[in-house]
C-alpha cells in the first residue's frame, strides 16, 4: 500500500512535470516564465520525496519479509522440535493429561479422547469427576491434592466413558510448576486386559493348585503302598521265620526284615513328612538306629548312641542308599562288638566337608578283626556295602582299628541324575 | 496276673497275623483279627469288652479315619 503510494508521489511529479508544465505555459503565455519556478520545484521535490519513500519502503518491506521469514523458519523449526513429543503423547498407549489443581482438564492426549470417548474441545469443559464416578467436586479436589503432596502417587480406579461402560483404570499423578503455575499431570492405563489375565492366571493357579495336592496325595498313597507292601513282606518272613526251628534261617530271616525295614522307613518318611522328594536325614537316621537297635539288642545291653549329624536334606535313593551301609554297619557292631555287662559305644557321624560327605561309624568292640577281611566280599552285607559306595555313591571306603572298628566313608555330595 | 485281651483291626490279612503271632509269643491273648469297622462294632456289641484295641489309622474302604 505504501508502495503503491510512493509510486503514485513519482507519477504525479512526472505527470506534473510533462502536462502541468504545458498548462502554465498556456496559461501565462504573457507572464513572464520566471513565476513557473515554484512549480517545478515542487513537482522537483515530489518527485523526489516520492523516490525516497519508495526506497525506504522498498527496502522495508525487504525488511520486514527477511524477519517474517526467519520467524517463520524459528516457527518451522519449533514445530518440527516439538512434533516427535506430540506424536509420542497422542501415540502413548496411556491416557495423558494435565490438569488445574482443582481437578479440571487443561490439556489431553488423543489416547484420553479414544480412551474416555471425549473429544479435546469437549475435555475443556471437563472436570476429572466427570470421568471418575468414584469423585464427587470436594473428592476431586481432595484427590489432586493428594497427588501434589505424595511422591509417585497410585491409584487403582474405574474410568467411565461418554458412552456410559466402565472400565478399570491404573492412575499415577505427578505435580508440577509450569510458569509460577502448579499443575497436576496424570498418566492413566486402561487395565482390562491385564485384570483379565490376572484372574485367568490365578484361576490356572488354583487349578494347577488343586491337580498338584492330587498328586502328592496319589505320590503320598504310592509311597504308604510300596511301605505297606514291605511290610507284609517283612510279616511273611518273620511268620516263615517263626515256623522254624534252624537257628541260622531265624537270623537271615530277621537281618532281612531288617534290611526291608531300613527301605520301608524312607517311604514312610516320604509319606509322612511336607516333602515327597526329599528327607531330612537326621531324622531318619535317628529313627533307623533306634528301630536297629531295639530290633538286635537285649534288654541287657548297655549302649551308648553317638550321634553326630549334619542338617542335610537326600534324595529318597540317597536316603536308601546310606540307610543300608549304615545298616550293615551298625548290624554288624551290634551282633560282633557289643556284648551285655560293658559300656557299648556305637558313634555315627554324618558331616558335609568340601561338597563331601564324610561319614564316621565307629564301635568299641575288644574283638579282634581282620581288617583285610572287610575289604573283601564275601557276605551279603560286605557285598552291599561295597557295591553301593563303588556304584551308587561313587564314594571311598576305609576300614580301620581306632579302639574298635571304625569305617570311614566318603562320597560326593552331589547325586548323578 | 491278669491275661490282657487284644483285639487287632487291620486290613491287611498278613500284618494282622504276623501280628497276633508276635502277641502270642508274647504271651498275650488276642479276642481276634477284625478287618473293617463294621466287623469291629459288631464285636463290640456282643458285650465283648477288650482290654486294648491295636487299630491301623487308615482302613480301606472307609472313608473317614477309624
């Protein structure tokens, strides 16, 4: 517009200066031509204020065109700074919003809208109670404040959309000052699916709860079998036993039942305890050396238990395993070491050394023993003894006189599945 | 002395036997070897009056514990 002005200046001073001139020609033909001075130099000085104006102008509105398009550039570059954290907001997964501090809503994501059902404009009249059904005015109100003043602030709610549904909300809340303003930025996450799962999972679980009992009820009800069946193994025997009048048959039938006796325990341990898989050997060795002992020792035989054991925990073939060799051993103590009108020792050390297991059964019989003699296999004890340190435990035996009998065993503690 | 009377509950025939055999090496009476519940109330009622009762805690084919 100012241009155009300016432009009019110059062509009025030309038009001035072609037509204007002729005129006052005509007009003072008789007067004398010094009076058209005036004139031209006004026209002169339109002209020249015009070419001035068109200048600055010009020069101008180069100006203000260089700084609206660096302000435009600076708005671009603005714009394309703050676009990934726009997108980021409106893509979250989360609904996004702030709000003032007496609960109502400045500014939401486009999840909010998908989410509530709302659209931004309508958001702006909003109050948070108008979305939370568990809020009244004051509870809204009380609830902002809550969040200004609690770090990491939760709350497990229902959200109500436009469209009346209700659904379970994970709300957290953080207060903030923007600009000497406070506000509240809240992040809600609809947790349908995730209560969904949560109750199918914990269905499953109590499912898988209830089939896991009938398990171990029916592992429970195998072990007390395989203890009952022993037992009447070990009743045919000793009924066997009893019919007979050969004093060596009495006595295999009895380390037999014996021998039936120190597995049966294992399942009735198994059975009997929390545990179906594992067990807890002091226990059942205390009760294994009690049940030997009152099985081959006379009311008049003074005896002595040293019991030294180690709070370990073995497999059930574990448990049989060490039961026997501590049966032969502690047998074979009783029946040749001890006799009645003495002080009879029986020690039975168990002990972890070094991912070891160190076991110590040691008597104080007077009699003497040939201790080559042990190493060989020549009863059914020896034989046992052997095989199951050699093959099963893969373990070292050692006898030796130490103020009677003592047998070192030692194996690892480790079980090869 | 008084001979003690024993009455044996239990389901499973050979223990039960083996059982009484023990007893009587023992030198004790048994009244007999019942092997349900029913069997031992109908003994109890014929003003059969034991001294002891030797009873597995589990019986087959009973529900609730004896």
């Amino acid at each position: 517009m100012a241009k155009k002005f300016s432009l009019s200046f110059i062509i009025i001073g030309i038009l001035g200066i072609i037509f204007l001139d002729k005129l006052l020609k005509i007009f003072y033909v008789n007067n004398d031509i010094s009076q058209q001075g005036p004139f031209t130099v006004a026209i002169l000085f339109m002209i020249s204020t015009g070419i001035i104006l068109y200048v600055i102008i010009n020069h101008m509105e180069k100006v203000i065109q260089r700084i609206d398009n660096s302000y435009n550039e600076l708005k671009r570059k603005d714009k394309s700074r703050i676009a990934p954290y726009e997108f980021s907001l409106d893509n979250s997964v989360d609904s996004i919003h702030w709000l003032s501090l007496d609960g109502k809503f400045l500014y939401v994501n486009e999840s909010t809208c998908k989410m509530e059902g709302y659209t931004k404009e309508e958001f702006k009249d909003m109050y948070i109670e108008d979305i939370d059904p568990t809020f009244d005015r004051a509870g809204a109100k009380k609830c902002m404040l809550d969040i200004k003043n609690t770090e990491n602030w939760r709350l497990e709610t229902t959200h109500k959309r436009k469209d009346g549904t209700i659904y379970p909300v994970e709300v957290s809340g953080h207060a903030f000052i923007f600009e000497g303003q406070e506000y509240i930025c809240a992040f809600a996450r609809d947790i349908t699916q995730r209560l969904e799962d949560k109750n199918n999972i914990t269905k499953i679980n109590e499912e898988l709860q209830k089939s896991l009992a009938e398990k171990e009820m029916l592992l429970k009800e195998i072990h007390h079998r395989v203890k009952n069946n022993m037992e009447i193994i070990s009743s045919l025997l000793n009924m066997q036993a009893r019919r007979s009048d050969d004093i060596n048959f009495k006595n295999a039938m009895k380390q037999s039942r014996s021998r039936i006796h120190t597995m049966a325990l294992v399942h009735e341990f198994l059975y009997l305890g929390e545990n179906l898989a594992y067990i807890n050997v002091q226990d059942y060795i205390k009760k294994l050396v009690q049940d030997i002992k009152e099985l081959y020792i006379s009311q008049n035989t003074k005896l002595d238990v040293d019991l030294d054991l180690e709070e370990l925990i073995f497999s059930a073939n574990r448990c049989i395993q060490v039961g026997m060799i501590l049966h032969e051993l502690c047998v074979n103590s009783l029946k040749y070491a001890f006799e009645e009108n003495r002080k009879n020792l029986l020690c039975i050390h168990i002990n972890k050394i070094n991912e070891n297991i160190h076991i110590k059964i040691r008597d104080n019989g007077d009699n003497e023993i040939d201790i080559t003699s042990l190493q060989k296999r020549d009863s059914i004890g020896l034989q046992l003894i052997h095989s199951i340190v050699d093959f099963q435990l893969h373990g070292k035996i050692d006898f030796k006189i130490n103020k009677g009998l003592e047998c070192n065993i030692i194996f690892p503690q480790k079980e090869e599945v | 002395m008084k001979k003690y009377k024993i009455l044996i509950v239990e389901d499973e025939p050979i223990i039960a036997l083996n059982l009484q055999e023990t007893l009587y090496e023992l030198g004790y009476e048994t009244l007999g070897i019942t092997y349900n519940r029913c069997k031992t109330m109908e003994i109890l009622s014929n003003n059969v009056a034991p001294d002891l009762i030797l009873m597995d805690i589990y019986l087959t084919r009973s529900n609730n514990r004896n």
